[in-house]
C-alpha cells in the first residue's frame, strides 16, 4: 500500500534540507535554480498554492527559500 503523504510542515522542512545540502555541494545559484522546480512539486496538490508557486518561480537566494517557506507554513494547510 501507498503510504499517506506527510504533512505539509514536514514537506516544506524537507524541500528547504534539501535545497540547503544542494546549496553546500553545488553552490547557492544552481541550488536556487533547481529549488525552482522542486519546492513546487513538494506543494502538488495542496489548495491556493499558487501564489507560492508564482514566488518559487522567482527564488534566488536561500533567504528566498526562508521567506517562502515561513509564507507556507503561516497560511497553507494541506
């Protein structure tokens, strides 16, 4: 069986690990460039996400990330 997809809280705090060791290894550009596309998969299915989506879009430094995800976390329940 499919397991229960984890909650949105636990997702985000994922995505910005994620992009962090991204960060480490390849550099805060090309981690910010590939956060583009996965941190909106990490919000598939989760109702009025397309604001952040629009904002992930633009994502260009970790503090970017930071600011989103707090954004997320406050108004987004999944």
């Amino acid at each position: 069986p499919i397991p229960p997809r984890p909650p949105l809280a636990a997702r985000c705090d994922t995505v910005v690990e994620q992009i962090e060791l991204a960060a480490r290894y390849k550099g805060e550009h090309i981690a910010c460039l590939e956060a583009r596309k996965h941190y909106a998969w990490y919000l598939k299915g989760v109702p009025y996400a397309g604001y952040y989506k629009e904002q992930i879009s633009k994502i260009s430094t970790l503090e970017d990330i930071d600011r989103i995800t707090a954004g997320i976390q406050r108004d987004l329940r999944d």
